[in-house]
C-alpha cells in the first residue's frame, strides 16, 4: 500500500496530495484539494483520523477526514483563530489542539470535537512573547514547548492538564533563554532517549537538550552548525527531523539551500555533522517518510517538490526525483496510512 505525502500550496489555496511507493521512493499526483486562504502548517491527530490546516490568510483552521484507504479528504468545516498560525499540532489523545502565532507572540489551546472538527471559542490563550514559532508536547502529554526566534530567543516551558486542555507555566523553569540570539524554530523530541533537539533559525545551527521528564524542563548540552566551514552567504534555518530508528537527525539551510545531515551518538545523543546535500531554493519544509527511507523537500522559492534515498548504513542522501507543485510550497507531511 502506498504512503500518502500532503503538501501546502500557501499561494494557490490548494492542498497537493501525492502517493509515495514505499519500495522506490516514486510521487505520483494524487488528488488536488482546494482549501482557501493561504494554507499553511498541517498536522494529523494521533490515529490519522484526521488532518488539520491552518490556513494563515483566513486565521482559521480547517478540519479533513482522512481517507485511510485512498488518502482522500473530507471537509469537515473550518474554525476562526486568533491570528494567522505558523505551527499546529495536537496532543496525544487528539482531544486538542495547539495553535502558535509568529507575530502575535502568543499560543493558544482548542477543542477537537469527536467528529474531528475543531471547536471554538478557544478553551485558552496565552500570550508568550515575539517570534513564537512553534508548539508540541512531549509523549508523556503532560508537558509543552514553545520556542521563539529572533528576541526574545528563548523556549516557553509548559505544564499541559490532558483533561482540561489548559497549559501553565512551569514552575521550576519557565522559560530556557538560548545564548547568542541562535533563535530556537522547530523541534524534534528523540523517540527513546530523554532528548529535544532544536533547529535554529537565526544563528543556523542545532541546540541538543537534555529534557528532565520529571520536571518538564530543558537542559541544552551542544549546539552545532549547520552550515558548512566558509560559508559566508546568509542563511536561516527552517526544519528538523529525526529519522525514525533515531540514527539520524537532518535540518534545512535557507539560502545554503541544503539538507543538513547529522548522526546521532546512541548513548549520548550528540550530533555529529555527515553532510550536506543541495536541494531546491528556499526549502522551508520537508519530512521523512515512516519507514526512514525517504526525505522529501519542498522549495518555498522553487515551487518544486524534490525526493532523496536516505542510505541506512551512512545516513546520506541521494535525489531521486523533483517535481513541480505550485506556487509557495511550505509544508510537507508524509503518512503511512495503514
């Protein structure tokens, strides 16, 4: 059965939708979705029931049922937000979802109804500061992180009620300041060591911390750049991903216009910098396939969706296969449906 790969479309109002052959990394054009108002970041809820959009020129969220067989999408209405969102996510039971907002500098929390939907008003709203960038919880569902680029330059540390869907700042720490304004963006958490690792957008480099499930707080403990030595261009860094065996951690470089590639120490967690691959122009998003056998990139500046092998043995990456998609490509989601 093929994997299924979304991609946004933020200057076309549409949602591309692409089947992906497990055995040779092949897309082939599945369905086109029409959604309106500048799509922007997608997430599913934990049983990929459901994927969400946040479509950043209408400030809303729309809601789809997720054909598991076909990859197809049903409308299930939109709701407002509060502002334009640049992440969502849910937590673990997919009774909620998150909500964060680069330049209200604030966060928010709603309900997701059984059919899917998401529900409003919004059961909260939390302003952060400046730049808040993104938001997740960990897989206890009891603790989230909101980093901020730019000033402030620090992670927000939240303490998450699964029952009433409400956040707190946490107590012992509420929030991580990051040195030398590196700008903290998206994240990752390691699927089995006690570890977050941190893309940064501003100072072009990855923060590893030490992640206390006890206490809900961060302790940074390496930060390494993603750029290669001599570069002298500017360069912003946009998304992290961690292959799914955690061998390999891998981040994309705007204006370098690379996929950086690191692998990752089993008892340690450090990174260790292998390669980098050029990709297309301005590659603001890209995901890796479930099986952590494919990176898929989407060029925000090229319009085109490009494939790469992840070799299992050395983690570097070979292309494959460059698509065009449309206009303002910023978001890739790959699925296993099954």
């Amino acid at each position: 059965m093929p994997y299924f790969v979304y991609v946004s479309l933020s200057n076309e109002d549409r949602l591309n939708v692409y089947s992906l052959d497990p055995e040779t990394g092949a897309l082939d054009s599945h369905a086109i979705v029409a959604v309106g108002n500048g799509p922007g970041p997608m997430c599913v809820d934990p049983l990929r029931r459901f994927l969400y959009v946040g479509l950043r020129g209408g400030r809303q969220a729309a809601a789809f049922r997720l054909d598991k067989g076909s990859g197809r999408l049903a409308p299930l209405g939109a709701a407002p937000l509060e502002s334009d969102p640049v992440f969502i996510s849910t937590d673990t039971t997919g009774r909620f979802l998150f909500s964060s907002y680069y330049r209200n500098g604030m966060v928010a929390v709603h309900p997701i109804r059984r059919d899917g939907s998401v529900g409003t008003p919004a059961i909260q709203t939390v302003k952060t500061a400046d730049h808040a960038h993104s938001i997740q919880v960990d897989g206890s569902n009891r603790f989230v992180f909101v980093p901020h680029t730019l000033s402030p330059n620090v992670v927000a540390q939240f303490r998450f009620d699964e029952k009433t869907g409400r956040l707190s700042s946490n107590p012992v720490e509420p929030r991580l300041a990051f040195p030398e304004l590196q700008g903290p963006r998206h994240f990752t958490f390691h699927p089995a060591m006690d570890m977050v690792y941190f893309v940064n957008e501003n100072g072009s480099s990855i923060t590893a911390c030490n992640f206390d499930t006890e206490q809900g707080t961060l302790t940074p403990f390496q930060t390494i750049s993603t750029l290669p030595d001599g570069f002298e261009g500017e360069n912003a860094c946009a998304e992290i991903r961690i292959s799914p065996t955690a061998e390999y951690v891998y981040a994309s470089n705007r204006g370098h216009d690379s996929i950086a590639a690191f692998s990752v120490d089993g008892s340690t967690g450090a990174l260790e910098l292998i390669s980098h691959t050029p990709t297309e122009a301005g590659p603001r998003s890209f995901d890796i396939d479930p099986d952590g056998a494919y990176l898929i990139v989407a060029g925000q500046n090229s319009g085109n969706l490009a494939t790469y092998r992840i070799d299992d043995e050395t983690g570097h990456l070979t292309p494959l296969q460059t698509l065009e998609v449309g206009g303002g490509p910023i978001w890739v989601m790959a699925l296993d449906l099954g």
